[in-house]
C-alpha cells in the first residue's frame, strides 16, 4: 500500500507536508540570505512537484490523469522558469523591498503562497487520490474524451496561450525601451490591460472542468465526488487573488501613479502622459479581451461591472492625485 493512501485517501494531507517542506526550504534559504530571487520560482515549481509524486506515487496512470498531470506540470514549468528568467534579468523584486528584513512579514508572505499552491493544486491532486482514480478502493475512470474533458483542454490551452504570450510580449516591449508615456498595447496588450491574469484564471478552470470527469461521467463514491466539487476552491482562489489581492489591485493604481506624475509632478517630463493614459484606460478592457473599436463605446456602468473594471482600481486624481504628489515632494 503506498505512503499517502495511509496517511488519507484524497492526497490532502501528504500534498500539504510536501507543499509546507518546499516553501520552507525556500523560505529559509531567502531569509538567511536575503535573497528573493527563488521565492517565485519556488512558489510556481511546486505545482509540478505536487503533480509528479501524486501521479506516480497513486500508480493510476489512466489518459486523464496523466493529461491533467501534465499540463500543470507544463504550466508550472513555465510560470516558474519565467518567473526566475525575470527576476535574474532585472537583478531584484521590489515587490519584497518592505517585507525582506523583516522576518514576520516575509514569512507571512511564504506562508500564504503554501495556502496558495496547496489550494491551487487541488483538482490534479484529489484526481490523482486512491478516491477517485483506484478502482480497487472505489474510483472509477470514465472513457477519455467526454465533453468536460475536451471543454478542459481548451480553456487551458487558450489560458496558457494568453499567459505566456502575454509575458512574452511584455518583457520584449520593456525590453525594446519604449517612452516613459507609453503603455504596451502591442500583440493581445492591445485588447486587454493584463493578458496573463485573464490566461491563468482561465487555465484553471480548464483545469477543474477536466479533472472532474470521474464525478460527472463516472462512478464514484459521493464523498469523492463532494472533493471533486470542493476543488472548485482552486479557480475561485485564482480569481480572488487576481481581482481582488495581488493581481489588478497592485497594478492599476502604481500603474496610474506612474503615468499621472509623468505630467503633474514638479518637474514634468511628459505633459500629454497622463491624458494619453486616460484615454488608454477608457478604450482597453482591463481584463477580458475585448477589441477596443467596441469597449471604448461601451456604457461606463458595463465596463465597472460585468468587464470587471471595478470603481476600486480607478485612480483619483482629487485624492489619489493629491496624495501621489505629496508623497513626490518628500522624497
């Protein structure tokens, strides 16, 4: 009998110590030498990790294990070797400038990314358990190529595209020295502000929507298929973060702020920066793709609800304004 159907039978437990052992190392390694250039790397690669040892260690090599098993792993490989790309390339994440000395607050923020990937690798995990794909222990394995299966497939493949074009074509476009005053709205830029946010949160749901053939399609037992379910934690988590934590939230405003004292700050160095931006803002969807020729005549009230354009990530020049230029003349 394998280790971890000892331990529990939907791999959340031995998912859990590997996830907390992983982060840990890093986290250590980051502390003791105030080095930050892992701690996304460390965060993206554990999803292969956690993919690789549930699928080979359950021994239950059915095709839809092993796709699902896969296309995380081949996820995972590139967030995380673009992830440290980057970061080598830029020389620091300034993202940890505030927290890295202090040691509550950054492992905090390890502790959360363990939350994050544990939760995150849900539906490949709970697909790879002895309760769902054993049929000796009561899972079941309906025929490769059900409808979810294939609907799975696709949102991840277009999710994938979209996150990974999207990374490219950003880095290139930093990379090309554009002006100060000009936002990216090249390749999939030009039809959404964040590509790769609206790719990774649809991957994910590709993702669930694949891993949960044995519940609708096959015979399982009703606890297996409650986790199944349960495992929708993994899309919503994704779409929270994105939306409401460390997604649009930390890019929205910092992004306004920049292009609004690029004109109004004591020694402006581009006047028409800022209204350029704005009309930027008024005809790209900030998260779903849409083409611009339609979302710039698109009623106000549409874009700040059903395209996700919220009111929260808007830049106010009376109070935002106020506060960015006084926060300037400190420095």
């Amino acid at each position: 009998m394998s280790p971890h159907v000892i331990i529990d039978k939907y791999n959340l437990t031995i998912s859990l110590l590997i996830t907390i052992a992983w982060q840990l190392t890093g986290f250590a390694v980051a502390w003791t030498l105030q080095f930050d250039k892992i701690t996304d790397f460390t965060g993206g690669s554990n999803f292969f990790i956690l993919a690789l040892i549930t699928l080979t260690t359950g021994g239950t090599y059915h095709a839809r294990n092993i796709v699902a098993s896969v296309l995380i792993m081949l996820w995972s490989a590139r967030l995380a070797g673009f992830l440290l790309f980057r970061v080598l390339k830029t020389g620091s994440d300034t993202r940890f400038d505030e927290m890295r000395s202090h040691f509550f607050k950054f492992a905090g923020f390890w502790g959360f990314q363990i939350i994050w990937v544990w939760t995150v690798s849900l539906p490949t995990v709970i697909l790879n358990s002895p309760a769902v794909s054993d049929l000796n222990r009561g899972g079941g394995n309906p025929s490769f190529g059900t409808g979810r299966d294939i609907a799975g497939i696709i949102l991840f493949a277009i999710g994938l595209s979209w996150e990974a074009l999207g990374d490219i074509q950003k880095y290139l476009y930093k990379s090309s020295k554009p002006p100060k005053g000009q936002p990216c709205t090249k390749g999939l830029w030009y039809f959404s502000r964040h590509p790769p946010y609206f790719g990774e949160i649809v991957l994910h749901w590709g993702i669930w929507i694949l891993c949960l053939s044995p519940t609708t399609n096959g015979h399982i037992s009703s606890g297996a298929k409650r986790a199944q379910y349960a495992a929708i934690v993994a899309p919503l988590l994704t779409m929270v973060l994105l939306l409401f934590l460390s997604g649009l939230p930390t890019a929205e405003k910092p992004t306004a702020k920049k292009y609004y004292l690029l004109s109004h700050s004591s020694s402006p160095s581009d006047p028409n920066a800022w209204d350029n931006y704005k009309r930027y803002l008024n005809r790209t969807s900030i998260l779903i793709p849409f083409p611009p020729a339609i979302y710039v005549r698109l009623p106000e009230i549409i874009k700040r609800t059903i395209l996700l354009d919220f009111p929260m990530y808007r830049f106010d020049e009376g109070k935002d304004g106020r506060e960015a230029l006084a926060e300037e003349a400190r420095k």
